[in-house]
C-alpha cells in the first residue's frame, strides 16, 4: 500500500528524503477563484547548496544501481502515484485552473510514462568489431541533474524529466513553477518513500530560485521547459559553467487543411486542438490554414462547433474545456491581443472576452477570420484560447508561410491524400508534424524544437541519451 499524501499541507522542501522548512514561505493561486492555496516553501541559496551535496553524493551509488532495479523503483514510483491519483487530481485542478478530465488526462500520461521509461534501457552500442579491436560506444549518467518544470503541465512534464534522469543512472532536482508547485512538490513526497536518500529532490522558490540552480557549478544539466525568452536566459546562464542543456521551448503551430480535408475529422480536432488547456500548451494548433476554396465553409463549422461544445469554465464543472487562464500574468497578455485584435479592426468569425463576472481568469475562444499574415494574432504565440483562421491556395506558398516564423515546435497537415500530406509533412520545419492529427505525443518518441522552438529532446532514445555523455571505449585485442 503507498504512503496517502494530504493535499493540504505542505511541510517543506523535498530534501534528502525529508521535509525541509525554510525560513520563508509563499502561496499561489486558485485561478479559478483568485483564492489564496495553501504556503509553500521559499528555496535559498543555502537550501540549493544543501540539496545539491545530497544529489552529488547519493550520484556515487545511485550511478552504479543496475538497471533492472532502478526500474523496479520506478514503476513503483508510477504505482504509489497511481494509489495517490484521485486527490492529486483535484490539487492539479486548484492549481492549474484546467478541466477536471483534461487532469485525469494528465495523470494518465504521466503514469504511462513513468511505466515506459522502466522499459528503455541505454544499452551499450558495438561500433567497430574485427580480429584487431572492438569499439564499444557507452553512455554514463551525467550527473546531478535539474529540472525546470512550467505551469500548464506540472505533473506531465515533471514526471518526463523525472523518469528519463533517474532511469539513466542520475539524481535529480525538481523545480516547479511559483504558479503551480503543489503536485510536483506531492510527487517528491511520495518518491521520498520510495527512492534513496538524495536521488529525487524537489525545491519550491521565487523567481529568483531559478539562476540559482543553473549557476550551480555542483548541477551537471538543465531540463528546462518554458518560453523563449526565458531559454536563452537559461542557455546563457548555464555556459557559466558548461552545464549540458535541454531546452523545450515556445511554439507557434501551423495546421494546414487542405481541400480534400473530412471535414467531421478535421473541424472537431482542430477546434479542440487549439483551445485545449485554454490554449496553453505549446505544441496546440495556433495557425490554421485554410485552402481557399473550402475557407468559408470550414470557418463557418469551426465557429459552430466552438460555440456549441466549446464550454468555458471552472475546472471541476462537467463538460467543461476551457478553464481559467492560469495565472494574471498571462490572462494580462491574452487581454492585450484581443485588445490589439479590436483596436487593428480584424474580423472577427467568433468573438471572445474576459469574462468579468468572474474572480477567475476566464476568457472566452476567439476566432479571427483571415487577419494580415504579419499580424499579432499571427506572429506572435497568445497562449490563451485565440486562433487566426488564414486562406492559401498554393502549395509552396503555404508551406513557406508556415515555415516563415521563428518558431518549429510542431506542424499538421490534413488531406485525404496522404501521399500529398506526407510530401508537405516533410517539407515543414518542426520536431513533430503530424498528418490529420495534432499533438500526439508518447514517451518513446523523441520531441523538440527547430529554431526557436528549442535544442535537444526530450523523450524517446534520444531524449534519453540527453541525460547522458557518450565514452568510445577502444579494446585493442591483442597486445601490441
């Protein structure tokens, strides 16, 4: 039977196998409601430095753990997580705003990750092998590890930094975000009863906590998840002392419907594609093209089916899709496109608005109807539930535009034709392109950016190898 967490308090840090008060402490905010949480830790310096010699220390031993045991401990990690699931759950939905079903969603992955990671084991890779020598390509653990976990999937991406470090041999540390800390700080009490004294850490903080560990010279990578912006300040602080890094970052999604597109595949996807998690996860539709020979007719079933089942809302209401805007940060941000959308005069197809009945950060999907391809509501990522709608009819065309941003996170086309689809897929310059569908994701499947959309994987083999450095081992077999 796994250790019962209470969703109500919160002790301290994640340290060493045990609750680590700080002196200070903080509170987030029920998006929802504009409520207070309950307190959480506020990390130093010192309680970095502490945390560190720990994971330095348990590295020694949990280095050399054999694979088949370390395995063990996680898919028990994944079981205690599971028994825990129903209240977290609801925690998930406190502090996120998101939809009650869309956190069960999330717990979901996040077990089946764990569980699929259990399996990948970095084997050893013969490269050269005659009478003479063998070459022998390895891959150690690098290290302390740390991992910068954003406020739209804390428990997903929490849990997909986790697994990946510790089942290649590292230890690691969690930092979430100040907006969501309650579940990934949850997540490390449960593994406190699980793990080694040092393997798995979390630490909650302020704005501040983060320079703080990636100018650590005892932390050996940074798994970042975040903006742009803030990965190149990142990048930047973690050439300091050459940390290796994984950067996911911002996305701005193409979707490219083509003519022959089935419409009751594609309308219902998209729609649900784009204002999922009130449209605030990177890898989300947030530029359709539409052929313009259909573009009337696609814009008009958009719009229906998005006033029709498209249900605004708190997270614990039934049928409810788009929750909150996680914080006032970035309900601040989406209120300022609408209001550049109203102020360039851009049609609006379906028009959205803050819903100021509410102490919620509540905003309602919005649809633009083919605005200028260097607009705002183009150009720039909204993160909230806002799409433009454009129309192409050349091929090239629309392929260029869709590679036009600095963004390259991902891409779907959408087409009858899949020979035609898989032609353009391959033409887009993305991590993930998907054809008639978006946003698949598994854990045995690497993703990342081009571009601005970040350096390096997570996920999958690779992603894997990204928690490790390579060693050519040449073995001479006779002696010279």
């Amino acid at each position: 039977m796994a250790p019962q967490v209470d969703i109500t308090v919160f002790p301290g840090n994640i340290v060493n196998n045990e609750f680590a008060a700080t002196t200070t402490t903080r509170h987030a905010i029920n998006p929802s409601t504009g409520e207070a949480l309950p307190e959480v830790p506020v990390s130093t310096k010192d309680d970095v430095d502490v945390a560190v010699a720990h994971a330095r220390t348990a590295f020694k031993t949990w280095s050399k753990v054999p694979f088949a045991e370390r395995a063990r401990l996680l898919l028990a990690f994944a079981n205690a997580i599971e028994e825990n699931r129903e209240q977290l759950e609801r925690l998930l939905v406190l502090e996120q705003g998101k939809p009650l079903g869309l956190a069960k969603m999330e717990f979901d992955m996040g077990i089946q990750w764990l569980r699929t990671f259990a399996t990948m084991e970095v084997k050893d890779e013969v490269l050269d092998d005659n009478e003479d020598r063998i070459i022998t390509q390895t891959f150690p653990p690098l290290g302390v590890c740390c991992g910068i976990v954003p406020w739209n999937w804390p428990v997903l991406l929490g849990l997909g930094k986790i697994g990946p470090a510790l089942i290649t041999g590292n230890t690691i540390i969690i930092k979430p975000s100040p907006f969501t800390p309650y579940c990934d700080l949850k997540l490390g009490e449960i593994g406190m009863k699980i793990f080694p004294e040092g393997v798995l850490q979390v630490l909650s903080g302020g704005d501040d906590l983060g320079p703080m560990l990636t100018e650590h010279p005892g932390i050996d990578k940074i798994s970042f998840t975040g903006s742009s912006d803030t990965g190149k300040l990142v990048m930047q602080s973690c050439s300091k002392t050459l940390k290796r890094v994984t950067l996911e970052l911002g996305g701005n999604d193409p979707a490219i419907i083509c003519e022959d597109a089935d419409f009751s595949v594609t309308v219902p996807k998209v729609a649900t594609m784009a204002f999922l998690n009130s449209g605030q996860i990177c890898m989300l539709v947030k530029r359709v093209y539409v052929h313009e020979s259909i573009y009337d007719k696609f814009r008009d079933a958009i719009v229906e089916f998005t006033k029709t089942v498209v249900k605004t809302g708190d997270g614990f209401e039934d049928g409810v899709l788009v929750g909150p805007l996680q914080n006032s940060m970035q309900y601040e941000k989406v209120k300022d496109m609408y209001a550049d959308i109203k102020h360039q005069g851009y049609k609006m197809a379906l028009e959205g608005h803050a819903m100021t009945n509410s102490k919620g950060f509540f905003i309602t999907p919005s649809i633009i109807d083919n605005p200028p391809e260097d607009s705002r509501i183009v150009v720039e990522e909204p993160f909230g539930p806002v799409i433009p709608l454009l129309k192409w009819s050349d091929e090239d065309d629309v392929i260029e535009r869709a590679n036009s941003l600095k963004m390259g996170l991902g891409a779907s086309v959408w087409s009858k034709d899949l020979d035609r689809a898989d032609r353009m897929a391959r033409e887009l310059s993305a991590g993930s392109v998907w054809i008639n569908s978006h946003f698949d994701v598994a854990p045995n499947v690497p993703f990342g950016g081009h571009k601005w959309s970040g350096i390096g994987s997570e996920w999958g083999m690779t992603g894997l190898k990204g928690y490790c450095n390579s060693r050519s081992i040449w073995k001479w077999k006779k002696v010279m």
